[in-house]
C-alpha cells in the first residue's frame, strides 16, 4: 500500500497525521511505502509521531518505507537514525527499481 502525505508534518496537526496513520495500518497492509513528495517541512513532533507510529505498524509484522524525500528531508532522516527503523528511498526513480509493480 503507498500513502502520499500532503502537508507538512509539525505540532499544530501532529495528532490528525497520527489518527490518519493509524486508520491506514487499522487495515493491516504486509507492506506500506509514504510517499513524502509534499512534505517539504516535519518538525520534532512529527519525527517522534513517525518513530512512534512506526514501531506500533512494525509490531503487527508491517514492512515500512519512506521515498520521494526533499533532499533537506531525506538529510534529517538520516541524521535522526530513521534509516534503522524503516527503508528510506530519496526519490521515486530508487523507490520504483525496487518495486516496480507498486503505483502511486
């Protein structure tokens, strides 16, 4: 399953992206890939809501995967240690080499 994330992630809707989240994953997916094309901006409490989120899909034995990042997005990403608890993929051309029968 892809899910395209619209807006950016910060405190002031930290808790509608993490409601959304969760109604995704209520549904049980083997695998789920985000795509962050639109997210040009994800403060502190939208990282740990990711992290949080995360390990809770992570835990029902959900494959997790982020791609199509801005290039200061996909940075703090990997600074932040993201890259330890789901596959981060910088743009849709990596992203679709590994999974070509996926659509957006």
């Amino acid at each position: 399953m892809v899910v395209k994330i619209q807006n950016d992630i910060m405190m002031s809707n930290v808790a509608e992206f993490s409601d959304e989240f969760r109604a995704v994953f209520d549904k049980n997916p083997k695998f789920l890939s985000i795509d962050l094309q639109d997210v040009k901006f994800m403060d502190s409490s939208g990282i740990g809501a990711l992290i949080n989120l995360t390990s809770e899909i992570k835990k029902k034995g959900t494959e997790i995967s982020v791609f199509n990042m801005h290039k200061s997005l996909y940075s703090v990403f990997k600074l932040s240690g993201l890259y330890h608890i789901m596959e981060l993929y910088k743009d849709n051309a990596d992203f679709f080499n590994k999974f070509p029968d996926l659509e957006v």
